[in-house]
C-alpha cells in the first residue's frame, strides 16, 4: 500500500479515519525528534547507539550511581524541558480538537502534546514533571534534583516520574490498555515499536497505520505506511480534515 502515490495515501488516510470510529494515536520519540530531541533508536542518530540504555536508564544505575545518572540524564532531559512543540504535535491535538481522535497514547516524557493542546494524553513511560523519594514516597518538583538526589523528608533516594528499565509499567499504560479496547483505527507516529509492552498494544487495534521514517517489525500489517516525516503528514491530514467534525467534537 506505500507504493502509491502520496496525496492518495492521504487520501487513503482521511477516509480510513472518517468510517473507522475509535481512533487513537500511539507516539514515540520519532514524533520529538523535529522539536530537536533525539530518538532512541534512529540510523546514526538515536540515543542508544551513543549509551547503553542498561547503563544509563535503569533504576540498577540509578541506584548504583545517582550522581553519574542524573548528570547524563540532565542533559537529555534538559533538551526535552526547553523542546516545543512541532508541527505532527499541534495536528494532533487539532485532529482530537476536530473531534476525530479520541486521545494520544505516547511513550514520550517530553509533554509535548499537552503543550501542543492535546486533552487526553496517556504517558506509558511517565514524565518529567515530579520525583519522589524511594523510602517515604513523597513527592517533588523535578527540579529537586538539580539540587540533591535524596529526600530532604527522610533522606531516601529520589527518584523521577520516569519508568526506567527495570520498573514496573505506569498506572497510565494500564489506562491506555483499556482505552484500546474497541480502537477501530491506531496511527502509530514515530516509533520503532521494538519495547515492550507498549509494542504489544497494536494488537488491540482492528486497524493501523504507521508514520514512521524507518521499516517497522509492524509494517506487515499496516494498512498503510507514510515514510515521510510525521510533522509533514499530519499536517497534511488535518488540513484535508478541515471541512467536517468527528464523532468526538
Ligand atoms: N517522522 C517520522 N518518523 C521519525 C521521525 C520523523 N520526523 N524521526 C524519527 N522517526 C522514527 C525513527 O525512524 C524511529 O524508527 O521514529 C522512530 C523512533 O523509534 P525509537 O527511537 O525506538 O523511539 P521509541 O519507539 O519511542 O522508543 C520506545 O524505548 O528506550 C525506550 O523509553 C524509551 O520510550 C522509549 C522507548
């Protein structure tokens, strides 16, 4: 189906959404990467083929070592906090304003689709906006950490809102499993879908279609694929979208 042309991919897309019903969206670090933050695991360019993602992302090296962890992760983190959103963001949060998709399920801890105007966002992997401490449970601004890595309460190890390799899923991917139920049609933007159990929930979907630069394990059974970069084709699905309102509005 990506042998043809663009625009009738689009097209395509347009009415897929139109008769599908339940729509959703499920992001990943490939719809950030036009803000300016880079993915995880892009050609040349992806995160984790510059650090182990074991070594550098797991609640063993935070453990191990918070001053090394939370040096690195600053940094990329640093990059997410000054992001905006871009323009696969804003179509999306049009597309769900329009009353077309009923919420975005992402992977990301930028919060870049709740700057974009996005409503019903379910963050899988957490976000960037609290931490809290291991011992007490008790909550912080993330920007504690720029200042100490343990609890002015009872001096325990904080830690981020992050679900790091080695965590159990956050309450919001066990929402989003159940807001899949009944999806008709799933755009996935922007991963490469290789992480569990976030990978597993296409299945959930009768449908899907993939926005994504690189070749996917679940090409195969999209009903259409778009290689070309997520800002472009979203904002050319909102605009053909204009003239009519969703089953959301
Ligand atoms: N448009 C479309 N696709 C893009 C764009 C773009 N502008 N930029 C990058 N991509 C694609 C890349 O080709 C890649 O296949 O986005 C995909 C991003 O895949 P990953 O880097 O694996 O990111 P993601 O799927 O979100 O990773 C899932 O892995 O390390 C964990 O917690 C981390 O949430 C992350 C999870």
């Amino acid at each position: 189906m990506s042998q043809l042309l663009y625009q009738d991919r689009i097209i395509k897309l347009v009415e897929s959404i139109k008769t599908a019903g339940k729509v959703l969206a499920l992001t990943g670090a490939g719809i950030s990467t036009e803000s300016g933050i880079p993915d995880f695991r892009s050609k040349d360019t992806g995160l984790w083929h510059r650090y182990d993602p074991q070594e550098v992302a797991s609640i063993k090296a935070l453990k191990k070592d918070p001053k090394s962890f939370y040096a690195l992760n600053f940094q990329w983190w640093d990059t997410c906090l000054r992001a905006r959103p871009n323009k696969a963001h804003l179509a999306l949060a049009q597309l769900e304003a329009m009353g077309w998709l009923l919420g975005t399920i992402t992977q990301n801890i930028d919060g870049l689709h709740q700057q974009a105007g996005s409503q019903r966002v379910w963050e899988v992997h957490g976000h960037l906006r609290e931490c809290y401490c291991l011992v007490c449970q008790h909550d912080y601004g993330l920007e504690q950490l720029r200042h100490r890595f343990h609890c002015p309460n009872c001096g325990g190890l904080l830690r981020p809102q992050v679900v790091l390799f080695g965590d159990r899923m956050s309450e919001d991917y066990f929402i989003a499993e159940k807001v899949m139920s009944g999806c008709q049609l799933l755009l996935v933007i922007g991963s490469s879908l290789q992480v569990q159990p976030v990978a597993s929930l296409p299945y959930l979907s009768r449908g899907i279609v993939i926005i994504n630069k690189e070749p996917t394990a679940w090409d195969e059974q999209a009903q259409l694929i778009f290689r070309e970069p997520a800002s472009k084709v979203l904002w050319d699905l909102v605009n053909s979208m204009e003239k009519s309102t969703g089953p959301y509005y």
